[in-house]
C-alpha cells in the first residue's frame, strides 16, 4: 500500500504526462490553425466563422464528463 505522498507523486507524474500530452495537441492544433489561415487569405474566405466555432464547442461539451461542461467550453473557446 503506498503512503499518501507516494500517492500524490503517482498521481503527479500522471498530472505531468496529460500535460504534456496537452501541450503537443495543442501546438499541432496551432500550426493546423496558421495553414488554415494561410488557405482563408488565398481564397478571400472570412477569418472567422461563428457556425463552425459554435459547432466545435458544442461537440466538445458533449463530450466532457458530466459536471465539467462549462469549464469544457471556456476552455475551447479559448483555444479558438
């Protein structure tokens, strides 16, 4: 059985890896980003686009754990 110290480094380390896990989807979700960005300037398409942020949003929340909603679309919409 491990000590509550033991356990809290566990959980830590698990903390450590979603993190970093976070941190490259998030990098390649900017470098995807400035592409599209590239494309919407060649073709004269408008930067932003409500219906489609909507909709990204929407789809994460109905995937966020119950409870975890609101904070699920604050912090997409930051992404965005």
């Amino acid at each position: 059985m491990q000590t509550p110290k033991e356990q809290l480094a566990a959980l830590r380390a698990q903390l450590d890896t979603v993190t970093a896990t976070l941190t490259e989807s998030f990098n390649e979700r900017q470098r995807i980003s400035a592409e599209i960005a590239v494309v919407k300037a060649n073709g004269n398409i408008a930067i932003t686009d409500d219906v489609r942020e909507r909709k990204v949003v929407e789809t994460a929340v109905k995937s966020a754990t119950p409870g975890n909603e609101s904070a699920t679309a604050a912090f997409v919409r930051t992404l965005i």
